[in-house]
C-alpha cells in the first residue's frame, strides 16, 4: 500500500484523492478549506487543513516519507501551486505530480521541482477528439511511436479466429487481449474466434490501429 498525498480538493483533486482511497491507497487530503476537506474525510485516511505555502507547517507532514504528493491546487491560484510545488521539492519528496493549466504554468511547475506534470484538459480533448475522428477506438494509450487501443472488432472480423484474421501480417497490429462484456481474455489462443459487440486491445502505430477502427 502506497502512502500518497493529496494537495488541493477542488472537484478534480477530490476525485484523484476517492479513486486512490478506493485502489486501496493509503490518502493524506491537504487543503486549507475545512469545507472541502469534510468533503473527503470518510474516503481517505486522513485530512489535515494546511496552508501549503506555509513552509515550516509543511515540513511538520512529514511529506518525505511519503510515495508522492499530487498538487491539485486550481486554477485561480497558480502561485501558490508553484511555491507548494518548490516546497515539497525542498522537503524532498521523492515524487512531486502536478496539475497544469497551460504550458508556461508546466514550464514553471517542472522549473520549480515536478517531477511529472499533467493537463487533464487537454487529455480530455485529446480523447474526445480522437473518438470523433476514429469512432471505432474506444480509448488509446500512447507508448512512445506506438499505442495500446481499446478497438471495436469489425463486424467483417465476427465468426473468424484470430489465425485467420493474423492480424499482425495483414494489419500490423498485434492483439493483446480481447474484452468481451465484462471479462477480459488475455493472449487469447490462435483458435479462439471473434465475436460481434467484442473489444480487441491492440498495439500498434497509429496509422495501423487507425486502419483497423475503419474496417467495417
């Protein structure tokens, strides 16, 4: 069990903090608002109200000790972001996430000490945009030049096996496992067949996983 903390509980950082309570997470929730840290107490383990730009009360959290410390803190308080940011780093915590708002503000939370910066917005964006312009991909993953996707089997693919299919040679793409409902079969056998409404979980580049979500 990783112990991680959880700084700013705005709508996005309250839901980083109840998933990773629900993973099985051990959750320190920091805010200054009490309001919102009543929000989460029940969900994680526990919940400290703190001005994270207070130096000497952070260093009292002990936050070294921890797997790593999220900074969630809003948009309309980007200074304070980056100077909790600067904090932690000083504190030298092992593992600094933070939430950016644009690229400068990434610029400056990696300058400061990030260790790993994220935009949900744009990640957001990103997936809806995909989905728009390649309706058959459920969700992708992007691995450097290559991609793991969630692909809805073409209906041309129901009733085939996979050798039949060899997906690989004709498609470039290799099949990592199938979801089917509910269940997920992993490295399914050569023999074992599509079926209509399956879910194929690809690697592959782009252009290839691309071509697959357009087969009908």
């Amino acid at each position: 069990m990783a112990q991680i903390a959880v700084i700013g509980l705005g709508r996005f950082g309250r839901a980083v903090a109840r998933s990773l309570a629900l993973e099985g997470q051990a959750v320190l929730a920091i805010d200054r608002d009490v309001h919102r840290l009543e929000q989460v107490r029940e969900a994680v383990d526990s919940a400290v109200a703190v001005d994270t730009t207070d130096e000497r009360r952070m260093a009292t959290l002990e936050l070294e000790r921890m797997a790593c410390v999220v900074v969630t803190i809003g948009s309309r308080a980007t200074e304070a972001s980056l100077l909790t940011t600067a904090i932690l780093r000083d504190l030298q915590v092992p593992r600094i996430v933070a939430r950016a708002f644009d690229e400068r503000h990434a610029r400056l939370l990696i300058a400061v000490g990030a260790h790993e910066v994220l935009n949900p917005e744009d990640d957001v964006g990103q997936r809806l945009a995909l989905r728009l312009a390649h309706p058959g991909i459920v969700d992708q993953i992007p691995l450097g030049d290559r991609s793991i996707a969630e692909v809805e089997a073409p209906e041309a693919f129901a009733g085939r096996t996979l050798e039949a299919l060899d997906l690989l040679e004709r498609h470039g793409v290799v099949l990592l496992a199938v979801r089917r409902g509910d269940a997920i079969l992993p490295h399914p056998e050569p023999s074992a067949g599509v079926e209509s409404g399956d879910t194929l979980i690809l690697l592959g580049d782009a252009a290839a996983l691309h071509g697959v979500a357009a087969l009908k």
